[in-house]
C-alpha cells in the first residue's frame, strides 16, 4: 500500500491590505476503501478568526474560514498523506444482469442514483449522445466495462490536452467540436455521455500522482485534477480519468466526488478591497511517494518570512476551531468575489 502526499499552496497577493470574507475549502481526501487517509493539515496566514469542518450533502469535508484581520496577502496550504491502494476493474465482479450494455439499475438503486443519471448540459443536437453511441459496438450492445473503457480511451487518444485557467468547464459539445480541453472539460464531457447512455456518474475533483517511471507521466500534474466516477453494480463506483486513459484509481486521491463541477470549487471566498488592489495569485501542487509533513519547511515558507509576510498559522484542523468573531466594516470598499484559486486544469 503506498503512501502518497499532497503540498498545494494558493498565494493570492494585493497592494495594500485588505478585508477577507468567508472562504470555502475543499481540500479533506475522501476515506474510502482504496484511500485513507493518514494526515491532514492547512496552514493559513492571515490566521482565521473562525475555523470549521462541515460535510456536504455528498459527504465531501467542506472548511470553511472567516477572517478579522486585513493583510496584503492571503496564503492558504494544504497538506495530506494518504495510504493508497490501487483499485482496477474486474469483469468477474460486476453485476450478472449489468455485464451487456444496455441494463438498468435495480430499483432500490435508481432511487439514489437519479439525480446523477441526468444530463446537465444542453445538446440540442443530439452530439454527445452520437459520440457516446459511436463507441458501441456494431451490434449496439457489448460489454459496459468496454464501453466505458472505449469512451476513456478515445478522448486521452483522440483529443488534445490543453490547459486552461479561467473559471467553469466547456458545454460538451463545444469540447466535442474543438476536439481538446482541459481535465474538468474532459470529465464533464464523460460524464454526460455516460449519462446519454442511461447509467449514473459523478464529477471528482483531486489530484494526480505523477511517477517518473514505467513511462507513466500523467497529465494534470501541479494543479488539482479532475475525472470522473461511473456507478457500476456489483463494483460500486469505478473511477475513470479520461485525460490519462486511467481506468481504476492508479495515481488518483480523492478529495471530492459531486453531481456537477460548479460543486467541486477547490478554494473560493470574498475580498474587500479596490479593483485594483489585486495583483494575482500563484498556484503550486505537488504530489509524491512518503510523508511530506517529515520534510522540512519548504524553500516558499522561507522566502515568504524574509518578505517580511506575517508568520504563518499552522490550523490543525481536525483539532482546533476558534470561536466566531466579527468581519471587517467595509463601507467603503467594494466587496469582491474569487472562485477557482486553484481549479482543476
């Protein structure tokens, strides 16, 4: 059982200091059979005033901060360890009745899954449900897991990767005519192909492991990752990372599994300050093989002290919450809002 670690900074820097509103976090990995997790902790500077975890209507762990104190910069890093456990599929598990293409869910099943069996984007004509029904076999029935397989393996092959960093995802069919987007344009596209096809899938939002070996350099490495879960019976949810050809859960840890991507925003919140008070942010991830938290500070840690940035806050969260305090009067200020610090790329 491996053990990968995760070390994501978002460093949003301003002019002069501003106010902080609330910000929502979705940085906990997600306990399953496949991944648990060994350690977790953010660091926050400026410390917040008020420091929670709640679960979502999913189960996802949702942190969510409120600040007092205004500061020129607003550095949030996440980091986690997980023992992880590759996961692939096996034809001899899957349901008797779900092994051809097309079944339907047990009744008890659809009552749950209905929501994720809907199509979310529109497709007046009909592209995504042609692509989708262009990977069958000529007899119009096969195998699912082949099915499912094709479709993942036609958009890591048959597509250009490319990275994006403006907010939200391409309708499908725009990511079908452009034959290329990014990895949440490519799990969106799955998904509701998936869908045209009558079975149930989930948005996930995480990260990816990138090993250089064997070959395996992975896409979506340094930024969060995005792919997709379908519901098979008899296997429960398999995960399928079309951007990569990954069919299984080999180099992916998951923090956050959804209905649609606007659920799945990594960091989002709200400054108050002048238009132009912001000077950007940056974003660095990086995933490896052992327990990040025995290495030392890192080099970003250092230089941020000898900037004279204020000391960091370490905010275990899994032990610590503050009571509530007071936001900023900000009257004069216009009240902004970020999504996507670090979206999946």
């Amino acid at each position: 059982m491996p053990v990968l670690s995760v070390q994501h900074v978002t460093t949003y820097r301003y002019r002069r200091p501003v106010g902080f509103g609330e910000h929502r976090m979705m940085f906990r990995p997600r306990d399953c059979v496949d991944q648990r997790l060994v350690s977790w902790m953010v660091e926050i500077s400026p410390e917040p005033a008020l420091l929670r975890s709640v679960p979502d209507a999913f189960g996802n762990v949702i942190t969510l901060a409120g600040f007092t104190r205004r500061a020129r910069e607003l550095r949030v890093e996440n980091r986690l360890v997980v023992d992880h456990t590759e996961t692939w599929l096996d034809a001899a598990q899957v349901a008797p009745y779900a092994r051809l293409w097309p079944f339907t869910y047990d009744m008890d099943d659809v009552i749950d899954l209905a929501r994720v069996m809907e199509r979310h984007y529109p497709d007046p004509e009909h592209r995504v449900d042609a692509w989708a029904r262009s990977l069958l076999p000529e007899s119009r029935t096969g195998s699912t897991l082949d099915v499912l397989m094709a479709m993942t393996r036609a958009i890591k092959h048959d597509f250009t990767y490319c990275a994006r960093h403006e907010e939200g995802v391409q309708d499908p069919a725009r990511t079908l005519a452009l034959q290329a987007g990014t990895c949440r344009d490519y799990a969106v596209l799955m998904m509701e192909a998936v869908r045209a096809l009558g079975m149930a899938s989930r948005f996930v939002t995480g990260y990816i492991y990138s090993p250089a070996v064997e070959g395996r350099v992975n896409q979506g490495g340094g930024a969060t990752h995005a792919w997709v879960e379908v519901f098979v019976p008899g296997c429960g949810w398999v995960d399928f990372d079309p951007t990569n050809g990954i069919v299984g859960s080999r180099d992916l840890i998951r923090i956050a599994s959804v209905r649609e991507p606007r659920q799945a925003v990594p960091l989002a919140g709200t400054w108050t300050g002048f238009p132009a008070d912001s000077l950007g942010m940056t974003v660095s991830v990086h995933v490896g093989a052992g327990d990040i938290n025995a290495a030392q500070p890192s080099a970003a840690a250092s230089d941020s002290r000898r900037d004279g940035a204020p000391e960091r806050s370490v905010v275990r969260l899994l032990d610590r919450e503050k009571p509530p305090a007071g936001l900023p009067d900000s009257e004069q200020f216009e009240r902004r809002r970020d999504r996507n610090y670090a979206a999946p790329i």
